[in-house]
C-alpha cells in the first residue's frame, strides 16, 4: 500500500480530551466507525484539502472546510484545517444523517471555528 500524502491530527482541547475521537468511539456504531476510518485514509489522508475540488468537500472559508462522507444513514461531516507540510486536523465532526437541521450544521462550524481559534492562539504561544 502507498503511503498517504497527508497526516491526520485530532484537535485537542486544553483539557487534553479530543472531541473528534469522543465522537468516534461514542456517537457511532462499530460500522460506522469503520466506514469513516476508512474513509479518511482512502480519501481525506490522500487528497487532503484538494477533497474541496470533488463531491466529498467543500471551502468554509478562513482556514476551514468540510469533509463530507455519504453512506446512509451515516452523513458525516468532519471540520478541518491543512497546516504545516502536509497536516490535515480535524477539529469536529457530527453525522448529518441523525440532525439534518441547517441550525445544527451551522452550530457545528461555529465551534470548529471556536477550536480553530483556540488552536491557533496555542500555537503563537
């Protein structure tokens, strides 16, 4: 197998937890699981943010965009950030499938947005 191009980071919080990895391990099923897993090598570990140019992403703006996997009932959309040479972080996630509301899309962004933030402040430090 070829090595994927790009390395994927979980954004932790001051506190040490990693919501994105919470989620994974208690919001889906082992299948579900599996299914993202696989989807961020094949996918988001190979084309990084070039996901944005296809069916599978799309620019937030400011540093942000949208991973987006299709597999009913699993909607998934992971929030991330390309930084460094070749670093994809994933700074939330929330499936779709189960809250279609915009209110809850948008709400979702605006705290990726907030860890984004928060991330970047870190990092000056």
């Amino acid at each position: 197998m070829s090595r994927a191009p790009f390395r994927i980071d979980f954004y932790e919080d001051p506190n040490g937890s990693q919501p994105v990895r919470d989620w994974l391990r208690g919001d889906l099923t082992s299948a579900e699981r599996r299914t993202v897993g696989a989807a961020m090598w094949a996918i988001l570990q190979h084309q990084g943010i070039g996901v944005c140019g296809s069916e599978f992403g799309r620019q937030l703006g400011d540093g942000l965009f949208e991973f987006r996997l299709r597999e009913p009932p699993l909607l998934a959309r992971l929030f991330c950030h390309a930084h460094r040479n070749q670093v994809i972080l994933v700074l939330g996630a929330y499936n779709k499938g189960r809250d279609p509301s915009p209110r809850r899309q948008q709400r979702e962004i605006a705290l990726a947005r907030a860890r984004l933030r928060e991330w970047q402040a870190r990092q000056r430090r």
